[in-house]
C-alpha cells in the first residue's frame, strides 16, 4: 500500500511539474519579441526540466511551511497578545495562563477551520494531471483522488505541527500545540466526507452537483457579520469557557470519524463520475454565455457626439459617450471616498479645536490657514502650535521620501483594465475583423487617442491623492521647498499615467479577453505578474519629491514612447479575437 501510495504522488508530482514547464514555455513563446529568440528546442531540453522540478518541490515546500505559518502563526500570535493583556488587567480572575491561551487558540482555530473547509472544496476539482491520468491512462480515481487526499493531510498536520512546536518553544502550552494539528486533520476529513456525502446523494436522485457562488457569498457575509461582535465579546473580558471548546472539539473530531467512514464507502465509480461531471461543468461554463446584462444597461444606446469629430476620434468620443457610466463609476466613487476621509479629518481637526477655543478663535484659525493652503503657506496657530511628535513626522517623511508608494492606491484606483475590456467587448470584437482597422498606424493613432482618454478617466482619483498627501504635508509643517504642493499632486498624475500605459499596452500586445469575456493567455498573466512585483519593489525605493517629480516626468516621456514603438511593431500580429 506505501508503495502504491508513493508510486502514484511521485506521477502526479511529475506531471504537475511537466505541465508547468510546458506552459512557461508556451506562454513565453507567445511573448513579444522573447518568443521571436526562443527556440522550440526548450520543450524537450532536459536539463531545464529537472531544473524545472527542483524548483516545483521546493515550491511545495514552501506552500507547506508559509500557508500554515501565515494560519495558524497568526491565531498563536493573537492569542498571546490577548493572553497577556487579559492577565495584565485581571479580566481572567481564577484561569491560569495557560488555560486562557488554550481558550484563545482553540475558538480562533475553530471559527477558522470551519469557515476553511466551507469555502475549500478541491477534492472532486478535475485538474489537469487528474484529467490525463484518470481519462487518458485509466488509473483508478479512487486511488488517485486518496492519495491526493492523504498528501494534503499529510500537509496540513506536518506544517501544523511545526508551527506549533515553535509556538510551544516560546511558552505556549505544548498541548494545545500538539492538539491542534490532530483536530485540523479531523476537521478536513469530516468537510471532505461532507462533501461526498452530498455528491452521493445528489448522484442517487441524479440531480448535477453545482458549485454555488451565493453560498460562498453569503458564508463571506455571515463572517463579516459575526466578526464585529467577536470583537466586542472579546474586549469586554469574555471569552468561550474550555469546557464547551473541549466538548465543540469532541463534536468535530466524531463528525471527522464519521466522514471517515463515509469516504471509506465511497467507490471508484462515484470518484470517477464526479471528476468526469467536474470536467463537463467547467467546458460548459467556458462556452457559456456571460451574463453581461448590468453592464449593457449602464450603456446609453442612443449616445450621440457633439462637434466636428471624424474618424478613430469620433469612434472614441461615442465609446465614451455611450459607456461613461460604466468607466468613471471606480474613479468616482474613490475619489469621493478619499475626500470623504479627507473632509472627516478636517472636520475631527476643526471641532477638537472648536470645543477648546470657542466659535470666534475656530473662525479666525479656519480663515487664516484656508489663505495660507491656498498661497502655498504652511500650517499657523498660536493657541496650538504644531507639534512634531512620532506619527507626525512618521507620515510627514511618508509624503516627503516615499511617494513612490502611491502605486498601490493608484492601482486600487486605475479603472484601465475595465476599460480595455468595454473596448473589446463593445467596439474592437468587431471591428477587428476589418483589416484597415489593423494598419500600424491606424492602431498606433487610436492607441495614443485612448492613452489620453484613460488618463483623463484616472486623473480625478489621482489629484485626490495628490491633495490627501498635500493635507499631511499641510497639517505637519508646510511645504520644505517652493511648490512642493503643486509636484506632490503631479508625481500623482504622472503615475496614474504609467499605470494606464500599462495597461493599454498589455492589451494591445497580448489581447487577452475571448468573446465570451474571460481571460485567456499565459503570456498576459506572466507579464502582469513581473510588472506587478516591478511595481511592488518600487513602491520602497526612497526618493525626495522634489527629484522624484523630475525624474518621473522623463520616465513617463520615454516609457511612453517605447510603449508606441512596441505596439506599433507588434500590435498588427498579436491584437486579435481569441476563441
């Protein structure tokens, strides 16, 4: 049986690892001008496949130790703060330390097992190694889906294990630690038997076994809404008593046996046929219409465009017309959330000083300093004086050396991506089966009409970041050189601008959507996912303001223009309609 068992994880592991290189390679081949000098030679190179599979294990390790330090760590961390603070304020009268950390542990890890095995359900998912070797090589399914099974318990228990054991050298108590491990491993088994419980049923009144995004939807909410009176519960003293952990522990380790015994009972056949039902279910959602019914009703179908506007820019203008509400409702509803918080910490700023200097003082300090933020002044007040504490100066150095790190809300705030999908839904599908529509320099005319037409769309969000940052420069000591205020906001602007530059290109050199919107092509994913961590080691490269503005406007120029000359080069071959 060990035999067997290692036999069959060392195929899957193969094949996993086969079926990665195979589509780095093939994305990379699809790559502009890298899949020009790659040759076809790299798919049956040898040496670069065990490489390959070197890296796959390794990165199985990883995945092993980094989810369950990130999990589990995370409670044994909570807890101990909690502990602590409990025994410090004497909330805990008569439980030991140790017993107040086993209260912790136990009803964190409880609520999230259970809210795990709720939304993880990837036994009966037909992967692709379990599709080739089920279907294709006629291994037993039973014996493939157990052995995955096992492998992933395996998993689960080691990483916990581990976790808890450093957990347990720093003073946690070693059985709760030991314990733990166990009642996660009965808590997969009984969500697996669940699961085959209900296929089984399901099967015997032949009805299809659905994946179903409202009760995903709505575990999510109920999570969300127990959250808040946990922590309510929590700060008020409380805690869950052991005894009814122990005995909800009891509960869940029997329904881990019973789903033992369910699993034991359910035969080749039934694995066999839910594998097969999973692969129907996910070739016919791929040809599936998508339900795009809100989105064409936020298009105004009878949009009209007003002027003199001919060719590719009238094109432009009725796309914009017509599917305005569908492009600006991100950019507005982030800018006005960010000038919501902005107002708020103003209006928090002005009543503390209202409630202690009187209407008359408020009036005169809210005048003064309106004049002073709008000729580029610095804060003033005699009555209270700025002070430079920690906080202060810890987000006034943010602003002054680290506004590179307005990436990531720009990216929250960038609507591009949106926007390329409306174009090729809504326009480019169709007209790209014309061939004027794909001259170099029809496309490259239309690109730089939309490169400015994206900007215009993200640079109200923008300005808001740049006046939010402003607010923190204002409030902490004014501007340090002349029109810091003014760059702050353009250093904004000119990322926004990078950012949609971005992705434009991606679209155009990759075109990733399909006509039934989803996204195809590994090329666009591995492009995404360099320029993504691009972005993230950037987000801490410190830089003053003052040089950052410089250099971001030359940057942006010359980024631009390379981005034309890609496009213009390798757009005619690669902006196409997928199937």
């Amino acid at each position: 049986m060990l035999n067997d068992f290692k036999s069959t994880l060392t195929k899957v592991i193969h094949l996993r690892s086969i079926i990665g290189y195979n589509s780095l390679v093939f994305a990379l081949k699809k790559t502009p001008v890298i899949g020009k000098i790659l040759p076809d030679a790299l798919y049956r190179t040898k040496f670069l496949k065990v490489i390959y599979w070197i890296f796959h294990v390794i990165l199985e390790v990883l995945k092993l130790f980094i989810g369950k330090f990130a999990g589990l760590g995370l409670i044994y961390l909570v807890t101990a703060f909690l502990t602590k603070e409990y025994i410090e304020f004497a909330k805990g009268e008569g439980m030991t330390e140790s017993t107040l950390f086993g209260c912790f542990a136990l009803s964190f890890f409880i609520l999230y097992a259970l809210f795990g095995i709720l939304i993880n359900r990837p036994v009966f998912k037909c992967t692709t190694e379990k599709e080739y070797l089920v279907f294709m090589l006629r291994m037993n399914a039973r014996k493939l889906n157990d052995t995955l099974f096992i492998y992933e318990l395996g998993k689960l228990f080691i990483g916990y294990l581990i976790t808890g054991l450093v957990a347990a050298l720093f003073g946690a108590p070693l059985p709760v630690c030991l314990g733990i491990p166990v009642l996660a491993v009965l808590i997969k088994i009984f969500g697996t038997g669940a699961q085959a419980a209900v296929y089984k049923l399901k099967n015997k009144h032949h009805k299809p076994m659905k994946t179903n995004g409202t009760f995903y939807l709505i575990t999510v909410v109920l999570v969300l809404m127990i959250m808040p009176p946990v922590l309510v519960f929590i700060a008020n003293g409380h805690y869950v008593p052991l005894p009814i952990l122990l005995a909800a522990s009891m509960l869940l380790a029997a329904l881990g046996v019973w789903g033992f015994f369910v699993l034991k009972g359910f035969g080749s056949d039934l694995h066999r046929r839910a594998l097969r039902d999973n692969i129907v279910r996910t070739e016919v959602s791929k040809y599936k219409e998508s339900d795009t019914t809100k989105s064409f009703k936020k298009i105004k179908a009878n949009g009209t465009v007003k002027g003199d506007k001919k060719g590719f820019e009238y094109l432009n203008a009725l796309f914009i017309k017509r599917h305005g509400r569908m492009l600006i409702v991100k950019p507005v509803i982030f800018t006005v959330c960010l000038m919501v918080i902005m107002g708020l910490l103003i209006f928090e700023f002005v009543y503390g000083y209202y409630t202690r200097f009187g209407g008359d003082n408020c009036l005169a300090m809210v005048g003064s300093n309106l004049i002073n933020l709008i000729t580029f002044g610095h804060y003033e007040d005699a009555l209270l004086p700025f002070e430079s504490d920690s906080a202060v100066l810890f987000f006034r150095f943010l602003v002054q050396y680290h506004l590179l790190g307005l990436l990531i809300p720009v990216s929250i705030a960038d609507n591009s991506f949106k926007s390329t999908q409306a174009m090729f839904i809504n326009c480019d599908n169709s007209l790209m089966t014309f061939s004027f529509f794909k001259q170099r320099d029809k496309i490259i005319k239309l690109f730089d009409i939309r490169l400015k037409q994206l900007i215009k769309i993200n640079i109200a969000p923008s300005v808001a970041m740049g006046i939010f940052a402003d607010l923190i420069l204002f409030y902490t000591g004014g501007q340090d050189y002349p029109f810091q205020y003014l760059l702050t906001i353009v250093i904004c602007i000119l990322m926004s601008a990078i950012y949609a530059a971005v992705w434009l290109t991606l679209y155009y050199l990759f075109q990733p959507f399909t006509t039934s919107v989803n996204i195809k092509g590994g090329a666009y994913r591995i492009a995404w996912i360099i320029l993504s961590i691009v972005f993230c080691i950037v987000c801490w490269i410190p830089a003053h303001s003052a040089i950052l503005a410089a250099v971001l406007l030359v940057f942006t120029a010359v980024f631009i223009y390379f981005m034309r000359k890609l496009v213009y080069k390798h757009a005619p071959k690669t902006w196409r309609v997928r199937v």
